[in-house]
C-alpha cells in the first residue's frame, strides 16, 4: 500500500469544509438503509434508518433517523408506543405490515428500503461535551398527499418532488413528531 500524503489530504479537507444540513430545516428524505438493532438499555429495539435528501440544493447528503421499538413490559415514557405508530405511519410501514412479517430483523429492516418521508433536521452535540455536532432527522411526517411511505416510483421518471404540488421541502410538516417521544408545538 503508497504511503499516505497527509499534506495534500488536510489540504484537500480544508478546501472542502463539511458542513451538517441546516437545522431546522425540512427535506424530503428517501430510505436507503433500514437496520434493527437493540437499544443500550435494552428496553426495546431502534430501527435505524440511513436516508438522503431526495431533492433540491442538499440532494443526495446523507442523514440518520431512528425508530424507537419499545418493549411492550418495559419502562418506557406515557406515549412512547403512539410515538412510534405514528412514526412508523409517516414512513410507510405500519405495525399492521411489521406483524406481517414477524420478527426477523433483517428482514424488518428491508421494509424501509425506498420510503420516502418529512424529515425535520435537528443538530446534535456527539459525543456528549466534545463541542461537536451531527445532523439527524427529529421529526418525521408523510410527505402531502400521501398516507405515508410514498416511493420513488410515484413520482414522475427522474423527479423525487412532493406530489400534489404539496408544501416545499424548507416548511415544516404540519404534523411533528419529535424523537425525544413528545409532540412538538405548533409554535
């Protein structure tokens, strides 16, 4: 294996300086990945989701959700089970379709493969007190028009817009749902 030139690797990092999405702002997300995976507390499971923008400027960057599973006797938040329904809804894949389709993880997380959904980007500090941040989806919704979950191919060939001639990627979803297990406020 060459030698590494480290000069011309940080040259090259300082001329393109990453940067994460805008937080707070709203993309039209398609799934690329969906994982099973347990939870640290081993209170249930999360359904990791590896997504890209689907349109606009920030087309193709990549973010993460996670779908919280919970334990049906676990110690969870009051809402923590409606929470995860009405995000699961939002994406495309209901309990009805999971139930369907038993237990099998990986399987599960193929489910998601493809759905396209709101998602409301909100900034992370990672790790805990390092001073720096990451991107991820807070909130979920249905795009407009759709009962959730819409594909690709629902689109015209080639475009990934909103249907219906809905709200822009930039405006909030009507109705948030925000990973720390509350409903946002309106406000």
């Amino acid at each position: 294996m060459p030698d590494m030139d480290w000069a011309q690797l940080q040259q090259l990092a300082e001329n393109e300086k990453f940067e994460p999405l805008p937080d707070g702002q709203t993309f039209v997300f398609v799934v690329e990945k969906g994982e099973m995976k347990a939870t640290n507390s081993g209170n249930g499971q999360n359904i990791s989701l590896k997504c890209k923008v689907a349109e606009g400027p920030e087309s193709g960057r990549t973010s993460f959700a996670n779908v919280f599973i919970p334990s049906p006797n676990s110690d969870v938040k009051p809402g923590a089970f409606g929470m995860m329904a009405a995000k699961l809804n939002a994406i495309g894949v209901p309990l009805q379709v999971l139930a369907q389709h038993g237990a099998n993880p990986q399987q599960v997380g193929l489910l998601f493969v493809g759905k396209m959904f709101l998602g409301t980007i909100s900034h992370r500090e990672w790790p805990k007190g390092s001073g720096q941040f990451r991107d991820g989806i807070d909130t979920i919704a249905p795009l407009p028009g759709s009962a959730g979950g819409a594909t690709p191919s629902q689109f015209a060939p080639g475009a990934a817009s909103i249907p219906n001639g809905g709200v822009p990627a930039s405006q909030p979803p009507d109705s948030s749902i925000s990973e720390s297990g509350s409903p946002k406020p309106p406000w």
